[in-house]
C-alpha cells in the first residue's frame, strides 16, 4: 500500500473519499497521518471517525513560519510515507518545505491550471466569464499552483451555474480525479520516472 500524509484546511470530501476508498479495499493506499492548520476543520472530525490520527499544527502557535513548517516536516518525516497529498490544504509554503518532498507532494486545485491560480480560483473563474473550468492534480514545486500536471477534468458552466452549483459539480470531479492522480503519482514514485532518489 502507498503510504501517504494529507495536508487539509477545511471540510475534507477529498480526504473522506480517500479514507472510503481505502477501506473498501479498492485503493491500495494507506493513510498514515491527517495534518491540518485549522483547530475547528471538517477534516478532523472525518479523521475520529475513521480511527486515522491526526495533528493540527497552526502557524499562530509558532513564532515564525519557518518553525511552523518544521513542524510539519518532522512529523512527516517520523512516519515513513511515500507521498504528501495537499487535499484542500490552504497554506502557502516555501521552498525550503517543498523541496524537502520534491517529486513527493501533490495539490489538487479547482481550475483548469495554469488558468485561476490562488485561493479563490471558483470565483475567479466566473468574474471572468468562463465557460469551461475544472480541477487539476500537480506535483508542487515552489512556485504557488505550479509544478508538473498529473491530471485535469473539465467541467462547462452554464448561464444557470452559481459559485455553489461549479463548487459542487467540481468536487465530484475531483473525488474521481484525486484518487487516479494518487495511483498515478505512486506508480511514478515507485518507479522513479522522475529521476527523484
Ligand atoms: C477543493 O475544491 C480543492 O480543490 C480546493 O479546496 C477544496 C477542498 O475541499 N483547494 C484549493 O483551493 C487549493 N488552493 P474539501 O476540503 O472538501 O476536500
């Protein structure tokens, strides 16, 4: 089984559809650990549930931000995982974080990347009219929403569509395109397609 940590802020139907795949045997991965930076997230109540173990580990409690990522790092890093998944994971890091897990972490964002990057890429993509959006799997490189394309979906929106129907239609996109990005990602892993260790 792929051993994997997800990093998660908010509601967690990513990480929910992971957690149901894996214990329907249909998915060979095997969740080792939750880390979130939000005390009150959905993610964490789906991880009690499901007997996974979790951390939360919020930048306020750290001085500076640099402390606040080596806490993520070293707790990472006391698990023996093969691959960081940022399902709905908010937070900016920096190079020095990203490149601890080169070619070991993966984002999933809701747009056709590189159109909308950032944190409000639903709404942005209809301020400015589009007709087609999407989700996009990456591995994550320093710069923010960018970093080798695993896979896209797309999605059309119609006149009809709102912030919340395009939300709810995208994250059943992404509940299919996040556990094939995770095969994907593994099998590259595993055998070392990217020239990583
Ligand atoms: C997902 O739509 C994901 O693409 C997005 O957050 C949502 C989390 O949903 N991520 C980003 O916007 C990253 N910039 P979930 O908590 O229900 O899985």
């Amino acid at each position: 089984k792929l051993k994997i940590a997800i990093l998660a802020s908010g509601e967690g139907s990513n990480f929910q559809e992971l957690i149901d795949l894996s214990n329907s045997n249909k998915f060979d991965i095997d969740i080792k650990i939750l880390i979130t930076n939000k005390s009150e997230a959905g993610c964490i109540s789906r991880a009690k549930n499901s007997n996974i173990s979790y951390k939360v580990i919020k930048s306020s409690d750290y001085e500076n931000k640099d402390y606040f990522e080596n806490e993520i790092i070293n707790t990472i890093k006391k698990q023996d995982i093969e691959l960081v998944v940022m399902a709905g994971w908010m937070k900016i890091m920096s190079s020095k974080f990203v490149n601890e897990f080169k070619n070991k972490i993966i984002n999933i964002h809701p747009s056709l990347l590189p159109s909308f990057k950032g944190s409000n890429a639903i709404k942005e993509a209809i301020t400015n009219d589009a007709k087609i959006t999407g989700c996009s799997v990456h591995f994550v490189e320093p710069e923010v929403d960018s970093g080798p394309l695993i896979m896209q979906a797309a999605l059309a929106i119609s006149d009809k569509d709102n912030l919340e129907t395009i939300t709810q239609k995208l994250h059943i996109l992404e509940h299919k395109v996040l556990p094939l990005s995770i095969s994907q990602a593994g099998y590259i892993i595993r055998n070392k397609f990217m020239g990583n260790d």
